[in-house]
C-alpha cells in the first residue's frame, strides 16, 4: 500500500494503457524475458527480485520494461477504504500481464501513479499522474535505486513500456523490485526485456542516462557486437 510521504513529481495528463511488446523487428536483439510480479504473500517492504539469469559484462545495456500494477485491494478502486475516500485519476480496467495477486483496476506503472484511492485534499495537490521511484534496479555496485529511462517523458506512455539505461557489472546479475510498506494487497506485474545497448542508444543526450559525460564515452561502453548498430 502506497503512503503519501513518498517522493512524487508532479507531471502531466494520463494516457491508457495498450499491450505493445518489443517488435518483431528488435525481438532478435533482447538476450533475456522476465517477470516482476508487484504480488508478495510476506507482507515485505520489498517484492522479492527478479533477476536476469544472465550475468552481465562490463558494458552498457537497456531494459524494456512494460506493465502496469496495483498498491491496493481491488475494492478501493469502487469503493475506497478508510483513510481514503476518492479515487483519484483515471484507472486502467484490469494489469496488462497477470499476477499471483489476482486482478482488479489498476494505477500504477513502473515510472507513473496516474490512479489510486485517496483523499480529496490530497488528490487535488497531486494532479495525477505523477512520477514515482518505487521501482527499483540493482546491477551490481552501489545502491538500490530507480533506473534512469532513456527517454524522458512527462506523462504515462499509452504502451506502459520504457526502456531504461543499464551500466552492467562484470559477472553480476541485474536485478528489479518494487518498494512497498506491505505488498500482500498488490496484484499487476511488469515484463523486463533485455539487451546490449547500440549506438542509437548513446545518440542525441541519450548517453546522459548511462551517467556519461559525452557521446564517445556511451560508444566506447558498448559491447563490440553492438558497436556497428
């Protein structure tokens, strides 16, 4: 369940969700499918991980991630629960991929709340959808923290889908999870693609989101295979 003190920047208008997997023309390039359900029977502050089985390289690549979730019973989405009293933004009639935790509405997704029960003070401060850190990357060094997207958006994609920027560890998995007080309410999951970075990857400023300086860098950080695009 989802608490009001945590960090959330406000952003624009939501779109609804439609299921839009890698295509069929960059399928061959994604090394890697898992899945992140938003569903966990212990209660934890933490889903347990889901963890690409491949170890990485000391090289760049990049997560397709698409899916949207629940932080609440499905009830409060027609009839919110104390403390809440309203539903706040535009849900989305049912998760795109299917969860241990069941099914319901949905308002979350791995980098918007654009739907959720709360208050009418508080739901009006907001201006849903707003973007949230509570998904989270591990890739083998430093802390726990929310990947940085390739592309920056200021409001939900219709697909759900992002792709976020990878600085790979050698011989280390990379992990996803997802932070929450208690997730034995939650229901939704998130499909996590991955692949090696190519040049188009560090083009324009997109090399800023691998926390490089310049363009050569991002290049230089590629796997030789990928090099050529």
């Amino acid at each position: 369940m989802l608490r009001t003190s945590r960090a959330i920047l406000c952003c624009a208008a939501c779109a609804m969700g439609i299921l839009l997997a890698p295509s069929a023309a960059s399928a061959a390039s994604y090394f890697e499918h898992f899945t992140l359900d938003s569903y966990h029977a212990g209660g934890a502050k933490y889903t347990p991980p889901a963890s690409s089985h491949t170890k990485l390289k000391s090289a760049l690549y990049v997560a397709f991630v698409q899916g949207t979730f629940s932080y609440y019973g499905a009830i409060n989405y027609s009839d919110p629960q104390p403390p809440w009293s309203i539903l706040c933004g535009t849900p989305a009639l049912a998760p795109m991929f299917p969860s241990a935790g069941g099914s319901g509405k949905v308002g979350f997704d791995a980098e918007y709340v654009f739907a959720r029960p709360w208050t009418a003070p508080l739901c009006a401060k907001a201006k849903l959808p707003v973007k949230w850190i509570n998904f989270q990357m591990y890739s083998g060094s430093g802390a726990w923290s929310h990947p940085t997207p390739l592309v920056a958006t200021t409001a939900p994609t219709a697909s759900h889908s992002y792709e976020y920027a990878i600085v790979g560890e050698k011989a280390h998995n990379v992990k996803f999870r997802l932070y929450d007080i208690d997730t034995r309410d939650n229901y939704g999951s998130l499909t996590i693609s991955l692949r090696d970075a190519t040049p188009a990857d560090c083009s324009g400023t997109k090399y800023l989101a691998f926390g490089l300086s310049k363009e050569s860098e991002c290049l230089a950080g590629l796997l030789p295979q990928s090099r050529k695009g």
